[in-house]
C-alpha cells in the first residue's frame, strides 16, 4: 500500500493529543505534525457574507494558542538585538486586549519561538536558548537556560509529556542538537543527542503503530528519530536527501508536515527577506515539495510546482489528505496552487498570483483554506475553497509587511493572523 498505516487516523485534530492541553489549537500548527488543522469548524462563509478584521500594533507577536474556551495566549519577543526577550500574553478573544502579560522572558540569541499548552495546564515557551514554563495568569514558574549558543526554534510535547527542542544552526558551522526536559522543573531527560546536519525547519512528530517518531529536515537531508522511554535514537534505514543540486541553485528545506503516511516539506529556504519575499530567493533554481513517505523513503517524490527561477518559502505546505490535496506556493514569485495527487502524480486543480507565505489553515468540514496575500504594500487574509480555488472572502489586516509567520483558530468563525507588525482577528459578518 503506497500510503502509511497512519493515513487518514493520524490527524491531530481528531481528539485530545497526548502531552497536549485539550482545546481546538494548543500548539502552533494545531499540533506536533504541523497539519494547520483546526479541531473546531470552518469559517463556513455563505453568499452575502463577508470578512472584517479587528487588528493592534504587535511587534513580533509570532503565534496564537488557545487554552479553554475563550482563552487566547499570545507568544512574541522584543526586537531583535543581542539581548532580546519574549513575553506571553492573554488577550482579549474579540478586542485583542491584553487581559494579563508575564514578565520579559530571558531568549537570545534571537530566532522566532514558539508556544504550546500543555496536558498538565501550564503554558510552554522555548525562544533563543531558554525553555520557560508558564501558568495560564502568564506568570513565570520555571526556566530553563539551554546547553548551545545558538537559538532554539519552538518545541514541541511528546506522548509522555516530556518537551523535546532543537537549536537553529543557519549556515552549517555546526550540527544541530535535540534537548528532552521533564514538564515539571525542566531538568533535562539524558544527554543531547546529535543530528547529522545543521537543521534550520522546525521540528514535526508522529505517533502511530511504528511507535512515536520525531522528523527533523537537516540542511541537505530529511531524518528520524524514535522515542520511547525518554530516549530519542536515529532511525538508520529512513532517511532521504533532498538537496542534491549546486548551493547557488538550492538551498535548504524548512519545516515537515506528517499527513497521509508521508512528510511533506518544501526547500530553496534561503532568501533576504525584507519586508516582503518577492524576488528574495538566494537559490537560483525553483523550488520543490517533496514527499518522502513514512514506510519507505526510497520511494519520496520531488515534484516542481512552479518551475519559476529564485523559488523561495519559509514555511510548510498544507496537505488535505481527506482530498488528496497539497497546496504548494512560491513567495519569491507570488505564486500558490492546489495539486492532486496520487503515487507519482501532481495534477493541478488551480493557481493564483498570490504574495502568500505564513502558515495556512485548513478546514476540512467545509474545504475552506485561509492564506495570506501580500500585494506589495499591505497584507490580506484570504479564504479560498481548496479544490477550486475559488475566492470565497478576502479582508485587508492593515499590516505593512508580509506574514511569514503563524495562524490560529479562534473561537467564533474567525482567525488570528500574526506578522512582524500586527496582531489581527479576522471575522465573518454579515
């Protein structure tokens, strides 16, 4: 059988996830496979309706969580320079308010963090080298200052509710290396344990009947890890490299998606962003998305969606599997599109010109998908039916610069969109 044993039983948004607070997005991405899947209903827009949006100044907010109902947290960082923070806050669900804010956090060196709710109520934040524990009155508990000097990029829970991390090693000085800490005083669970390559994507994890798996994208190849009684090992016989043309044609992959037996990812991760992506990629070359599948690697595809040359992404592709739908976009080039596809095969359903880049949504009960569009001067929420294309709604954030970073639910047929400037909701009216 080409697909998993996972297939279509693997969906985070099918219940509670172990390690996971129980709430329709407790982590960035709905949970630890990254499937942008919401457990809560689509936006459901009807004709006649149409979206608003509601949107406070936030500099470097980065993510929205939700906790229990009518809980909204908010992870962000100061600017930054060498002695950057990041804070949490509790906000307002309609008026974004803040309700409560913690302390500035201790991080730098700085890359965007990341932020989950945990099974056992508290709130986890990992940004530049410290792993910090909350309660939900976003006061410190604990903290945790991380063994390298390098920042590291989010977390994730594992099964037993242990926090596993990996610092963000950009140009291949180093390789980079996981960290497991226990949920309570964050005391580290055993050593480090290595990964072969510097790793720049954010890390995914699976739990299926091969047992539970830990997927890191290196800067040339694709790894896994198993865990089981708080140790992580390499799986020696799944690995696939992706990268195999020239560094001036492609550059490094970014983070995986575990949807439909497979891991999906994209690459030519390298670009000089400023503001906006167009025309920023550093690889000459287009860029790919690539799906290894879990049971063999030797059977992944690389396919081309674009063809277009200085192709460039800083995100993950969002994969349908109910469908059978990847949606594939090129920020360098403005481009994003739905593919069918099957063993072998990418059939493309639709394409628009679009400025899309942050971390999308999908809603599987009514096909709607919530992207992002930059024009050039401002930056757009957009909802699109995923096997038409079709524009159901777009509304304007206000924000100057393009989003490359992440989306949430919220509680009410609406959407928090997070950029470097501005913290937006996103709601249906009539």
């Amino acid at each position: 059988m080409w697909h998993g044993a996972c297939t279509l039983n693997g969906l985070d948004s099918s219940g509670p996830i172990p390690g996971y607070f129980d709430s329709p997005f407790p982590a960035e991405d709905g949970g630890p496979r990254r499937q942008l899947i919401p457990r809560s209903p689509g936006l459901a827009l009807q004709p006649g309706e149409s979206l608003e949006v509601t949107s406070r100044p936030a500099l470097f907010a980065n993510m929205v969580i939700l906790r229990r109902p009518g809980e909204v947290f908010v992870q962000g960082n100061s600017q930054p320079w060498e002695h950057t923070t990041s804070w949490v806050e509790r906000i307002d669900p309609v008026s974004l308010a803040t309700l409560a804010r913690s302390t500035d956090l201790p991080g730098g060196p700085f890359w965007a963090g990341g932020i989950l709710a945990h099974e056992n109520g508290y709130l986890y934040v990992t940004y530049g080298r410290f792993c910090h524990k909350l309660d939900a009155g976003c006061n410190l508990v604990a903290s945790r200052e991380l063994p390298r000097p390098h920042p590291y990029n989010s977390l994730l829970a594992l099964s037993d509710g242990n926090l596993v991390m990996k610092d963000f090693v950009r140009d291949g000085s180093s390789r980079s290396h996981f960290s497991v800490l226990d949920a309570g005083r964050l005391e580290p669970v055993g050593p480090e344990v290595a990964v072969p390559e510097g790793s720049i994507a954010r890390i995914s994890s699976d739990r299926a009947s091969r047992g539970e798996c830990v997927y890191v994208v290196g800067d040339h190849t694709i790894f896994r890890y198993r865990y089981e009684g708080g140790t992580l090992s390499i799986d020696d016989a799944w690995r696939f490299r992706y990268r195999t043309r020239p560094p001036t044609e492609q550059s490094y992959g970014w983070d995986p998606v575990i949807a439909d037996g497979c891991a999906w990812f994209m690459d030519n991760g390298e670009n000089n962003y400023r503001g906006s992506f167009r025309d920023a990629g550093v690889g000459a070359g287009p860029l790919h998305l690539i799906r290894v599948p879990l049971s063999d690697p030797e059977d992944a595809d690389v396919y081309t969606p674009f063809g277009l040359p200085h192709g460039t992404i800083v995100n993950p592709p969002l994969i349908d599997a109910s469908r059978r739908i990847a949606v594939a976009y090129d920020s360098g080039n403005a481009r994003i599109a739905g593919f069918r596809y099957g063993r072998g095969t990418f059939e493309r359903l639709w394409e628009h010109a679009f400025g899309a880049s942050n971390h999308f949504l999908l809603f599987p009960d009514t096909g709607e998908i919530v992207v992002n569009d930059f024009d050039g001067h401002t930056e757009h929420v957009v909802a699109l039916n995923i096997e038409t294309g079709a524009e159901l709604a777009r509304v304007a954030t206000g924000s100057p610069v393009q989003a490359a970073l992440f989306q949430s639910p919220g509680w009410a047929r609406d959407v928090y969109t997070c950029t470097f400037t501005t913290l937006s909701r996103t709601f249906v009216a009539p």
